[in-house]
C-alpha cells in the first residue's frame, strides 16, 4: 500500500496506482499539461473509495510506502495499464534508424574495386 499526500490531505491506495499516478503526473508537467484522474482510495474506516486528483505542472504530489496493518492491497490493473499508455503517449519522440531494405536508387551492386 501507499499512502498520496496531495492537497493537505492523505489517501492511501494500492502501490501499483500510486506509482502510475506519480509517473503520469511527472510526464504531464514536463509538458506543461494538466488532467484529472479517479483513483481507488481506502477509507480511515477501512471502506473504498474513489478520489479524483487533479495533477499537472503544480501537482505537489508525494507517496510513502506503509508495511504493516494498512490493509489489503488496491490493485486496479486496468488503471494502471491506462495511466502506463497515457505516460507512454507523453514521452518525447526519438526516431530510430532502420537500415533500408531497398538500395537507394542509382546504386546497381557494382563493386568498383574491380576496375583498379
């Protein structure tokens, strides 16, 4: 479990989702961009919830890890795959050479080596 620390206040959910939320908050404001996400929450009084945080450029948003008696782990793996793709959707782009399965027009496959 991981206890979010967000806007004054505190809110605990499973690892998982608090490491996906940080990582999308991060890529959102490297972009300089903001959304709102729902995420499961536990209670103080031990029942689930939902919280919607709004995170982006100004999100002060910092997670600790709890052992013990923090209950059950939240796991909500579509969540987390989603928020995955959308940090992944962020990331600056890097083109990747390939080597070209074509020769470049011209070329014929003459070695001329052969005429020296």
């Amino acid at each position: 479990m991981e206890r979010i620390y967000y806007a004054g206040d505190r809110f605990l959910t499973g690892t998982e989702v608090a490491r996906a939320l940080v990582e999308y908050a991060a890529a959102l404001a490297r972009q300089g961009s903001a959304a709102a996400i729902e995420i499961p929450v536990r209670h103080t009084d031990g029942t689930l919830g939902v919280v919607n945080f709004l995170v982006g450029p100004a999100s002060q948003l910092v997670t600790e890890s709890l052992d013990g008696d923090a209950g059950e782990e939240i796991v909500d793996e579509p969540l987390v795959a989603r928020l995955r793709a959308l940090t992944a959707d962020l990331a600056p782009m890097h083109p990747v050479a390939r080597p070209s399965a074509v020769e470049p027009e011209g070329t014929s496959g003459y070695d001329w080596t052969d005429e020296v």
